[in-house]
C-alpha cells in the first residue's frame, strides 16, 4: 500500500473541526451545516472550544425553523431538506488544556453531549482561576507596562459582558483594540523562519504571542486550565475518541514529535494531521507517526467564519470550511464509520422531529402545487 498521500487537492467530503456561536465561531449551527454542504463537506463537527452548546442551540433553532415555515405558506422547505438529510454530523468540542506547561488544544469525536457538559463543568473545577479573569488582568497590566494605544473601556466591557452574561471573550476585544492604532504594531511583529511576520488575526495574535513565553503579550495560562490527562480521561468518560488537534501549532513551542509517545500514554486516541497550518513535510512526519502507534487521523479547517474586511470588503479567510482534503487512507475510515453510527441529525429526537416536520410540510405543498398546475 502506497503510504504517501497526495497534496492534490482531491474529493473529500469530511470536515471534523469547525466552530459556532456556542464558544467563538461567528456563525450559527445551522448556518454552519449549509456552508459546509455547499462546500461539498457532508460529514461534519461542530467543536466550539470547551463547550457543547451549539448542539442545543441547533436544537432549538431547528424549533424555530419548523414554526416560521408554517407560518410562511408560500416557502417550500424541500431544498433545506435534502440538505439536512444528506449531512451526517458527528458530535464533538475541543477542550483548551495544559501539557506540560504549554497551553494545547484536544478534540473529542463521537461524545454524548450531555456527559461532555458535564464533564466540562468538572474539569473547571480543576482550575484554580478562570481563563478570562487571568486575560484581564493581564491585560490590564500590559496596557501600561507596553505603552500601548488602548482605550481601556473596550477591555472592560469584554470583561463585563462575561460576568452579566456568561458568554464572549477579552482576547478577541484586546486584539482588535491593539490592532486599531498603527503605533502599537511594531509590538505584533514575530520572527518565522528568519522572515519577520504580522500577526494580523486573532489566531495568529493567540497562538504566536499570547501563548508563546517571550513575546511582550505572553501570558502564562497554566492555572487556568485543566491539566491533559484530566482532559483525555473527559473526553473518554463522554464516549469519545481524543485526537490532537493542529500538532503544528505547538511546534514552537514543544517539540511535539519526541513528546507524542508521552502524550499517547495518558490516553490520546489519534492526532488532527490535516489542518490548513500543516506543511506536506509535517503532515507525513505526524501521519508516520500515528501509523507507528496505531492509532488515528483527523482533519479540519477549523472554521470560525470569521471574516476579515479590509477597506470595507470581505476578504478571504485562511480557516475555511471545505479548504482542506483528507486522503482516504486507513487511518481516517474511522471518521465515515462513526458518522454512519452516531449522525446527532438523527441521534436528537429534536432535530430528527424537525426534519420530519419540514419534510412534511415539503411534500404537502408540493401537492398542492400540482393540483393548481392539473388545474390550470
């Protein structure tokens, strides 16, 4: 068997890492679902960071879209339909964790959501302060000790919109203020490979100075998170599969490659090989490396929808659903596996009911469109 995979990009229909409303994706569930459909990607996960929340938001709104097509006689639901039922979604979240002293992220596929709320509740128990009362108070301090450009009320709206209401961020707010004032860039700036880069997104911005000792925003996260094997074990008490997610993110960080036999005795089920950050060379190390143990290969683009506009235009977005391939090779035929046995389109009595619903209505107009057309 040819052990290469070509970078070619080639059909693929799976996308296993993407982001909704329920943690810091711009898009809703459903919302999500249709683009990826319309990407040609029709087994799908919704992983937003330490949360399950879009499944149950995907819940309700499918409610929500039963009812406004009933009330709207004139729309038939028979391509929405189709849709639906030609994705297979398998459940899934990515948990932020600590290995090692270095903040990671492990994605679970195939949990039951509601033990994986559960077990992520418990998991924040593990950990001595919250991640975003650290941020702010880091940030607070930074502001003054790097002289930045920064009107601090943003900061302290992010932080009070979390206290009234549970849900946002203070990275997101403090990144986007920084990046408002032209005198503060030269502090974004980041050496890669002898070449001096911006970090001019938020991922960029988190993973190249927030999360990275040296850099003036550096933040050392570590009390805030649970620790890794805390988080395999999770992930493993929901009835999923734990796979690395974006190994090359951290590769700067730790040498991922002489850690893996470490990391895959507490538990690791597999690693995410396919990810848009990923060189061909670094995909067939990892990939030779999830063959040397056996275990498995994940993929994703992890999409947030989070568009970039420059001088009011939309602008392309590296992190996009459908912009990565995953080869069928043995180590992803586990991936269509669990998508054919726990689809949560048909697992949720709520959004299966739905379908059925829209379903019906489909088919009643449609009949009703052809009696008027007999009749004419």
């Amino acid at each position: 068997m040819n052990k290469e995979f070509s970078m070619v990009t080639i059909e693929s229909n799976v996308d296993n890492h993407n982001h909704s409303t329920g943690s810091d994706g711009k898009q809703s569930p459903l919302r999500l679902l249709l683009r990826a459909a319309k990407s040609f990607k029709n087994i799908i996960s919704i992983t937003d960071h330490d949360s399950v929340s879009g499944y149950k938001e995907l819940e309700d709104y499918m409610q929500k879209v039963v009812g406004k097509t009933k009330a709207d006689e004139g729309y038939n639901p028979r391509a929405l339909v189709d849709t639906l039922k030609s994705i297979k979604l398998i459940p899934g979240a990515e948990l932020i964790t600590s290995y090692n002293g270095v903040i990671i992220e492990v994605l679970g596929f195939g949990i039951d959501i509601d033990t994986m709320a559960e077990e992520i509740k418990n998991l924040k128990q593990t950990v001595s302060k919250k991640p975003y009362e650290k941020l702010y108070e880091a940030f607070s301090k930074k502001i003054d000790e790097l002289g930045l450009v920064f009107d601090k009320s943003k900061l302290d709206e992010a932080f009070n919109r979390i206290i009234e209401t549970g849900r946002g961020g203070v990275a997101g707010p403090f990144y986007e203020e920084v990046m408002k004032h032209p005198e503060n860039e030269k502090l974004l700036k980041y050496e890669e490979n002898g070449e001096v880069k911006m970090a001019d997104t938020l991922k960029l911005f988190i993973n190249k100075h927030l999360y990275k000792a040296g850099s003036p925003f550096f933040v050392d996260m570590t009390e805030t998170r649970p620790k890794y094997k805390d988080t395999i074990d999770a992930i493993h008490k929901a009835g999923g599969q734990a796979i690395l997610a974006h190994p090359g993110r951290y590769m700067d960080k730790f040498d991922v490659l002489a850690n893996l036999d470490d990391m895959i005795s507490y538990g690791l089920d597999g690693l995410e090989v396919f990810y848009p950050d990923h060189p061909y060379e670094l995909r067939q190390k990892l990939l030779a490396k999830a063959r040397e143990h056996n275990i498995k290969v994940s993929g994703g683009s992890d999409d947030h929808n989070d568009v970039k506009y420059i001088n009011g235009r939309a602008q392309s977005y590296r992190y996009e659903t459908g912009i990565v391939s995953i080869p069928d090779l043995p180590e992803t035929k586990w991936i269509p596996e669990f998508a054919e046995k726990d689809n949560f389109l048909q697992r949720s009595d709520k959004v299966r009911t739905a379908i059925q619903e829209l379903e019906q209505i489909a088919d009643k107009r449609e009949e009703k469109q052809e009696e008027k057309d007999e009749e004419r």
